[in-house]
C-alpha cells in the first residue's frame, strides 16, 4: 500500500469524481484510477461504484475511509514532525528527577532554559534511585536531578550541586508533638513516622535509627512527597524530609533533633560519551553555575 494510493483515494471519496480528484491531485486521471485499482486490489474489495455521474463510496469504501484518512493523517504528521526536528525549529529535552526532589529547585533554571529555546518541548520523569540510573542507561532522560544513586556505571557522570540536612518535621499545630528543641529521637518515637520507602536516603535513615538505638515500630509507608505533607500537617505522623522541601510546607513546623545529624548530596548526572542536544548542554551549564545556598539554608 502507498500513501500516494491512500492520498487519490481520500480525493476521490470528497469530490465523488475521479476527473476532479485528479485535477486536485495534480496527476493525469489514468494514473489515479489505475492507483486506485490496485488499492482495491490489495484491500480484496471495490471503494467505488463508478457511475457516470453518480460515483460514490460501496459499503466496503464506507468502512475503509476513516481508517485510511488516519493512516494519512498519522504519516503527514510524521513527516511534518521528522522536517521541523532536522530543521532545528523543534527540539525536545528529557529530564529525570527523583521523587525527593522538588520542582521548585529547578524553576530559575528552566524558565532561563525556555528564554533561550522557545520552542522546547520538555518533558520529566520521575522515579527512585534505579529507575533515574535506569532512565540514564537506556537514553530515556538526556539529564538527571536526584540523591545518591549507589550506581556505580562507569559511563555515569556526576556534578555535585548541594548538600542539605534532612530534618523532622512535624505538624506546627499539634502541641503534643512539639517538645522543647532540642528535641530527642526516644520523644519523637513516640508518634507515628510517616516513612518514605521510594528516598535515596532511606536505607542510611534507617541506619542512623538503628545506630541511636531508636525503635520507631509504628509507622506507615507513604508513596508521594505531598501524602506526608498532608498527613504530618493533620498531625497524623512525623516526617523526615529534605530542607529543600520548599513547595507545601506551611503548616508544618522543622525539628532539629539531638543525634539525628543525616545530609545528603543533590547531583546532576548524565552519560560520559553520549552526545548531548544544545538545551540539554545549556541546562547542565545553568544548574551548574547557579548559586543553591539560598535555597537550601
């Protein structure tokens, strides 16, 4: 099947008449009913029931319209794509971000980003530590925000942007979870602890807990930044959350915690030797040179 076939086909079907859908098509009428033939041929059936005057679709022509107007439509589309993507005039970037990470961070960055590439399709994803590893390897982010990813891939290149304390946090207005700061681990046991199993940082809290002889047994596992959020706000839980947790933090009050003393390092990765697109070497270049301390202290 051809798409110039499909094309004289779509003609014919909106004029009802071959000798004008070859004018439209800019092609002699033998070569647009012969194409067609072999259309029909090919599908086992007639479209048309070719009358003097009266040419129109059969029943078999009726069925295949939409779905040949589609495969048209789907391969323009294509081609349209496939011009403006050598061209230059649309360029598109993949950016993965841990699930820890908030968007908030990379705002500055990105609305410089589009400053420069007006046209730029983004698109992010997110995921845990092996799934940004992961997301690396097979080429479906150019770029990637996240914690430590304890992969140790050869190819993967590493820029350390900041490091920042992860704190408890705790709803500002339960005055039973507020103890005099500095507040101890054995008090804070006492609550529930909202846990965030999907966290680079999560095997090292759980560590930390154990090395402080902490026993936090009643706790339930959450799926998603905004759940804790919500649920540490109704005073449902504490938390441990990165301090450059910006977005959703109201209502909440920070705890510095006597031998709770946890940072981690936010890095910007991608992959030594795969060639980079020019947003994707601007945007490296923008988070690297900002200065993060702002948001992090």
């Amino acid at each position: 099947m051809e798409m110039h076939q499909i094309r004289y086909f779509l003609a014919v079907s909106r004029t009802l008449n071959f000798t004008r859908a070859a004018e439209d098509c800019h092609v002699a009428q033998p070569s647009l009913t012969r194409a067609i033939k072999l259309l029909e041929a090919e599908l086992g059936g007639d479209l048309f029931r070719r009358e003097r005057n009266l040419t129109h679709l059969t029943e078999f022509g009726k069925r295949m319209l939409p779905l040949l107007g589609q495969c048209y439509e789907s391969a323009m589309a294509a081609k349209k794509l496939a011009t403006s993507i050598r061209s230059g005039s649309l360029v598109s970037l993949t950016l993965a971000l841990s699930h820890t990470v908030s968007m908030a961070l990379l705002i500055p960055a990105l609305t410089e980003l589009l400053r420069l590439f007006p046209q730029l399709e983004l698109r992010f994803l997110r995921g845990t530590a092996a799934e940004i590893a992961e997301h690396l390897k097979k080429g479906d982010a150019a770029l990637a925000v996240a914690g430590p990813l304890g992969e140790s891939w050869e190819r993967l290149d590493s820029w350390p942007l900041f490091s920042e304390a992860m704190e408890i946090v705790v709803s500002a207005a339960d005055d039973s979870a507020l103890p005099d700061e500095p507040a101890s681990l054995r008090e804070l046991a006492r609550k529930r602890l909202l846990y965030r199993p999907y966290c680079e940082m999560a095997g090292l809290v759980d560590e930390h807990l154990l090395e402080g002889q902490v026993s936090w047994t009643d706790r339930y596992e959450v799926v998603s930044e905004q759940d804790l959020l919500q649920l540490v706000r109704s005073g449902l839980g504490v938390g441990i959350l990165p301090k450059s947790t910006a977005s959703g933090t109201e209502g909440l009050r920070w705890l510095h915690v006597d031998g709770f003393e946890i940072q981690r390092t936010i890095s910007l990765y991608g992959v030594s030797g795969r060639e980079r697109s020019a947003p994707a070497a601007a945007l490296l270049k923008l988070l690297r040179a900002r200065d993060w301390s702002a948001e992090v202290n």
